[in-house]
C-alpha cells in the first residue's frame, strides 16, 4: 500500500510539473507577442478570446491538424526522430529542478516541489541538454535541404560553443555552495538577497546570462535559424506537429535556463528578504523565472543579429577567457577564506 502511496505521488508530481510546464511554454509565445508588440506600437494577438488569450490554443489545434509533409529525399526515420530528440532532453531538465520548499500533502499522498533531488544536479542539466544539438544537427541533415544542413551545422558549431563558457560559468557558485545538487545551492543563499550568488559571481551571472541566450539560438544569436539568409533554419521542411515540437522545444529551454539562473545565481524560491518569508516560495520562483523571460524577449525587440564569426569569436577571445579567470579567482579567494 505504502508503494502504491510513493507511486502515485511521483505520478501526479511529475504530472503536475510537466502541465505548469508545458502550459508556460504555450503562453511565453502569447506574452511575446503581446510585449514585442507593446514594444513596437502594435496590438498583438486580440481576435481569440479577450486580447487574444486564446490565441496559443488556438494555434497548437492548427498545428495539430495541419498535414505532416516529409520531403522526398529526406531520411524519414531521423526526420521523424529529430524533433522529438530536442524536445524531451529540454522537458527532462524539469525533474532536479526546486520549485519550492515545503511539500503539499492531500490525505495520504504527500507531493514533493520537486521531482527528485540528486546530487549531481547541474550535470545532470548539462549532460542532457547537450542531446538537444545532436536533434537539431540530425534534423537539419535529414531534411535533404541546403537552408536546413546550414542551420543544423550553425547550431551545433554554436552550442557546442557556448556549452563551454556556460559550464565555467557555473563553476563559481558550485564551489561557494560546495554541492551539485541544486536544492542545497538554494539553500546556501537563505537568508536574504545579501546572500545571494549572484553579489559574488557577478561576472559568472554575466556569462551564464549570455550563454544561455545563445544557447536557446535567441535573439542577438538566433543564427541557425536567421529568417532573411536561411528561411527558417534547421526547421526549414518541417511543417504540423513536427514544427511544433521544435517551437516547444525551444521556449522550454528557455524556461529551464530561467530556472536554473534563479536557482543558482538568485537563491531559488528564497525571499529577497526574511521578512518576506511568508509569501508562499513558489511566488518568489515564479518571479525570478518571469524576470529573466522578459529579459529574453527585451533582447530580441533590442539588439540586431550578429554576424557568425562574430558570434565565434565573442565566444573563443572573450566569454571562454573570461569565464577561466572568474574560476582561477573565485579558487583562489575561496581557498584564503577557507583556510585563514
């Protein structure tokens, strides 16, 4: 009985993170619109629903029902295949993630914020994050597409790229919490935003951030897939439901970035000070998670697209140096501290 108890729980937890998930995801793509457009002097989506809330809905039974056209020199198996390869590594990053503090019990089933705690979180994060490029190389390849070989090869080249500086990045915060494990870096900032990593890894922040926005190929850096030189990039030949886990994928590695940023740099679900405590730890979540997602579309209403080479050799001459020396120091200061 106690198994069937554990088990359901880890069901509707897994459930329940997997739904607020996937619903965000389905409304970053209204907010975007409704921000871009505020942001350029136009309305947005207003026709489905009031403003057009409905509008995301709206557009997932479009691409549901739309024809799934596969071309005819692409490699069907790998093209079938890709789109679901980029999706679930970007979902799977949900599960170590911390949303809260304190678990919610209904009757005899105890649901947990989050899905399980492992110690080796942030690797776990990275290490499947990284199967995302090999969905996005694959599906540019298996198109049979000029337009779509060029993106998936852009794509790669730049999240290998930036995977480097973005790991660094982490180092510093890894070091001060002294774990892995993505509860117990929140835990080490209890206690106020004073406490918070990101006073003390200001320049580690700074590279994550940009990182991160690479990785995800936002704006400035959505090379793979730049509208005006390769129509839509890796992406270019699919079309339905295919199209759709591609959009899917990339908004929820936007909110997976999101998450790990709050967790790692702006102490998690903790309140910026004691005193706010009683705000449930989810509110103070979600509001970092929404701070860095506006951050996103404000990029892309701001800044032009790089060229590639610049985008390489931002990456090469300047984040990758920079993130070794923010290591070297943050190693050496700790170790004084420590010791002395």
């Amino acid at each position: 009985m106690n198994l069937m108890l554990y088990l359901v729980a880890v069901v509707l937890t897994i459930a329940g993170v997997m739904g607020m998930v996937l619903l965000h995801v389905a409304y970053i793509t209204y907010f975007e619109r409704k921000i871009l457009g505020d942001m350029q002097d136009r309305m947005g989506p207003m026709e489905v629903g009031f403003h057009g809330l409905l509008q995301p809905i709206a557009d997932g039974l479009k691409l549901f029902f739309k024809e799934d056209i596969i071309p005819t020199g692409a490699n069907k198996i790998i093209f079938t295949a890709a789109p679901i390869l980029v999706l679930v590594p970007a979902l799977i990053g949900f599960a170590v993630i911390p949303f809260g503090r304190d678990a919610i019990t209904i009757g005899p089933i105890t649901l947990n914020p989050i899905i399980t705690d492992v110690n080796i979180g942030i690797l776990y994060i990275l290490a499947f994050s990284s199967l995302g490029a090999y969905g996005v190389l694959l599906g540019g390849w298996a198109s049979n597409s000029k337009y779509s070989l060029l993106g998936g090869l852009r794509s790669a080249a730049q999240v290998i790229s930036y995977e480097l500086p973005l790991g660094l990045a982490l180092v510093g915060p890894i070091l001060l919490s002294g774990s892995l494990s993505m509860v117990n870096m929140t835990t080490a900032q209890s206690g106020g935003a004073l406490h918070w990593f990101i006073l003390v890894q200001p320049v580690a922040f700074f590279i994550y951030v940009i990182s991160a926005i690479a990785e995800t190929n936002r704006l400035p850096f959505d090379l793979p897939e730049a509208e005006s030189e390769l129509v839509a990039g890796f992406f270019t030949e699919y079309s339905g439901m295919r199209f759709a886990f591609f959009f899917l994928a990339e908004y929820a590695n936007m909110i997976l970035t999101s998450c790990i940023a709050t967790v790692v740099f702006l102490g998690g679900w903790h309140a910026p000070h004691p005193a706010l405590e009683f705000i449930p730890p989810l509110f103070w979540f979600l509001a970092k998670v929404y701070f860095f997602l506006f951050f996103y579309i404000w990029i892309r209403a701001t800044l032009p697209r790089l060229r590639f080479d610049q985008l390489m050799a931002f990456c090469w001459k300047i984040m990758l140096p920079l993130g070794l020396a923010n290591i070297l120091i943050t190693s050496i200061v700790f170790y004084f501290i420590k010791n002395h």
